[in-house]
C-alpha cells in the first residue's frame, strides 16, 4: 500500500470514528433527557420541538425511542 493510500485510509477511518462518536453522543443524550425527535440530523427533545414547531421548514422527522 502506498502512502498516499495509507494517509487516505486513515482519514476515512478517522471520519468514520467522528462520525460513530457523534452517534454514540446523541443517543447519550436521548437516554438522559427522553424522548427526541430527530430532524435534519439532530435531536430535539419534545419540549423545544413543540416550542418552535410553527418555524419549522418542510422535511422529515421521526421520533426517537427512549431507552
């Protein structure tokens, strides 16, 4: 494997773990607050969705089981 591939295949891994770490955030957070709703890629706990749901753009969304 060359350098280059080698520099290339750590970056991926490194984003990967990024990526997986914020995961493991989010649910963190979801166990100790409850129930969420994920939109557009972050959590929000009932209360402030409900708060702002007027402001809202158009996209999806799904509740977050509680754990």
């Amino acid at each position: 494997m060359s350098f280059e591939n080698i520099t290339v295949a750590q970056s991926m891994a490194a984003e990967r773990e990024r990526a997986l770490v914020r995961e493991l955030e989010i649910d963190r957070r979801v166990a100790l607050h409850g129930r969420g709703v994920r939109i557009g890629g972050r959590t929000r706990r009932l209360p402030a969705l409900l708060a702002r749901v007027t402001h809202l753009s158009t996209g999806s969304a799904h509740a977050v089981p509680s754990a």
